[in-house]
C-alpha cells in the first residue's frame, strides 16, 4: 500500500486533472484497536517499540491509546509494520478505524495499493469527499464497491483507473454515478466504449458534474454521440479532458461547440497528446469549430516533445479562428508548433483583443520556467 500527499493546487488554467490534496491527520482519540489484528500482543508490540523496529513506536501508540500517526512517514511506517505481521489485517484495519472514526480528519485521500482495502474502510465514512484511485489497479468486488461508495457518499471528486475493468464492473461504476448527487469532479481513465456509454446514460438523469476526464480512452463514433449528447442536455459539464485519447471521429462534439452557446455550457477542452501523434483531421475539425463558438474559455491541443507538431492545415485553420473568435481566453499549444507556425499564429492574433494567453512550452517547477507565451496573460510574468 502506499498513501501520498499531492503538490500543491495547480493554477486552474493550466490543464490538471485536478488531484486531490492529503490531509495530515491529527490525533484521533479513537478507541484503541485491538492488538490481535497484527497478531502481535502488546507485549511484543511494546517490545518492536523499544528496540526501535522502524513503524513499531507509532503502531504502538495507535494500538494502545488510538493516537492516530501524526505524519505521513510515521503513517506508511506503521501500516508497513503491521502489514509484516499480517498484511490485509495490518492495512485494512488501519485503514478503517482511521478512515470511518466519527473524529477522522481526512477529508481527502490519494491511495495506491489494493483498491478493495481502501474501498471497505471508505463504506461508512462520511467526511472524505476527495478521494483518488488512479493508482489503483481495479479488480474483484472493487467495482461494485465503488458504486455503493458512490451511491450514498458525499464525495466531490472521484479519480480511478477503469482499464483493467470490464463491461459489468464499468456499469457497476455509472450505476453509482447515476445514484450519486454530490459528485462535481470525475475522472475514470482508459474506460472502454459501454463503459462511456452507460456513463453518458447517467449524466443525462443527474445533473450538476462540471468536470469530466476520460483520458487514455478509445472513442468510438457512438461514445462521441453519448457524450455529445450528455454535455448538451443539461448534464452542466463545464471542463471536458479527453487527453490522450484514440478518438476515431470528433464531429459529434464539434457540431455541438459549432452551435455557440445555445446548446452546451462547456467552457473547457482538453485535446491534448502527449502519447500520440495529433490528428490532422480532427483538430481541423476543432479549428473549424472555433469560428462559431461562443462558449469555450479554453483550449488545450498541445503535444509531447518527441511527437509531431501540428500540420500547416490545422494551424492555418487555427489561425483564421483566433482573428474572429471573442471568447477563447486561453490556447494552450505546448510543444505544437513550429517557430514559422509561431509566427503566422503571431500576425493572426493582431487583430484578436480578447484572448489573455497562448503558451507553446510548459512550464517546468524544478528550473523556475514559467513557460513560452505567444502571448502572456499579466498574472505570469
């Protein structure tokens, strides 16, 4: 098992699947646990202490007075210890006294390990509204625990990796969504295509999810009309994030943004490659779309550095968008372009007084590079 805190918030126009925090917990005051779930007596836990056995001392104090570890190394070093002894007992029961104590401090959990663990402690608990599984490789009952989780939790925001769930387990999972009334954040990655679908069928019946993430999925025609389909009947989503997936036709979604306003609220699309090569013909698509559309703020069509950058077409198409468009605010095209496309994007934006940026590199945290802006929005420089 491994639990892990997250950097900070990122800045909310940079692309993020938005990750969750972890709260450090406090001391619980919690009843003890018993020392027959370690299989260890007291004695010999008290004994593992002394001699100073890495996670023993903080496995001690929460045996025997409840005291929650007080840190993240102290926390993983004594679910480690206990996990020695016995490994489901020493995580599970952990787990669970931390997680479903009416005194629990966490309110948000990144978790990766054995999903079903996590997913048992997490049944009563009613203060985690966070929670991330994307470590998670997903198997067994944990789709179907998901969708009881989903079905009576109060969580906001839900990540996990659906590619090694099947048909039943992904229905399992919109059925909790569909159940669901708090959920305003949703990320299942590399969902499969009636996975989509009976998502789709879900947010249709239960608005209110601003942010939708698919990423690393393979869409087909019929997913994009679902999908069309539910961002444009009042499902409320704001933030679409299709990163990285095989998209086989897009021009469901773009006949929806060429309609303007009057039919979607989406303010944000992700578009972005960073494992593929961009497609030409979809993004022409994207590019065409632009000319029309009056509700996107956002754009992000960028590449990774090893890949193709965009061709001539779609950043002339792209170009033509950007002279009329009056509401994107900002185009995000890391790694995209060329410097001769940079400088035809350059001449185009002459005319354009409402968008506020267009980066063509990410930044990176650990040299202090802000990014490279075509244009810079005032609060980066």
């Amino acid at each position: 098992m491994f639990i892990k805190p997250l950097a900070s918030t990122p800045n909310s126009r940079i692309p993020t699947s938005e990750a969750p925090p972890i709260i450090n917990a406090a001391s619980s005051g919690e009843p003890a646990l018993s020392a027959s779930t370690a299989r260890l007596t007291l004695a010999e836990l008290e004994e593992h202490a002394k001699k100073g056995t890495p996670g023993a001392q903080a496995a001690y104090r929460f045996v025997h007075s409840g005291k929650v570890p007080e840190n993240q190394n102290s926390f993983e070093d004594c679910v480690g210890f206990l996990a020695k002894f016995d490994a489901k007992a020493g995580e599970s029961y952990l787990l669970e006294r931390l997680l479903s104590a009416q005194d629990s401090p966490y309110t948000s959990l990144t978790f990766c390990g054995d999903a079903e663990v996590v997913l048992k402690a997490l049944q009563n608990n009613s203060k985690i509204t966070r929670l991330d599984l994307s470590g998670c490789k997903l198997g067994g009952k944990a789709p179907v625990l998901i969708s009881r989780l989903l079905a009576r939790s109060v969580l906001t925001l839900f990540h996990v990796d659906c590619a090694t769930v099947d048909n039943d387990g992904l229905y399992e999972i919109a059925l909790g969504v569909r159940k669901n009334e708090s959920l305003t954040h949703l990320e299942l990655i590399g969902i499969k295509s009636a996975g989509v679908q009976e998502l789709c069928k879900a947010l249709v019946v239960r608005p209110g999810l601003l942010c939708l993430n698919l990423r690393e999925s393979d869409l087909d025609v019929d997913d994009m009309n679902s999908l069309a389909k539910a961002v444009s009947d009042g499902a409320g989503v704001e933030r679409l994030i299709l990163r990285d997936c095989k998209i086989r036709e897009i021009t469901p979604l773009t006949q929806l943004l060429g309609k303007g306003g009057s039919v979607s609220g989406l303010t944000y699309l992700d578009l972005s490659m960073s494992r593929r090569d961009p497609d030409t013909e979809n993004l022409m698509k994207v590019a065409q779309a632009l000319k029309s559309n009056t509700t996107l703020m956002q754009l992000a069509i960028g590449t990774a550095p090893h890949k193709k950058k965009l061709s001539d077409d779609v950043v002339k198409e792209l170009g033509e968008a950007l002279a009329t468009n009056t509401t994107l605010q900002m185009l995000y095209l890391d790694n995209a372009v060329t410097p001769d496309q940079c400088e035809y994007l350059q001449k185009c934006l002459a005319t354009n007084t409402t968008l506020q940026g267009v980066r063509i590199l990410p930044p990176d945290e650990e040299l202090s590079f802000k990014g490279k802006w075509l244009r810079e929005p005032p609060d980066v420089g």
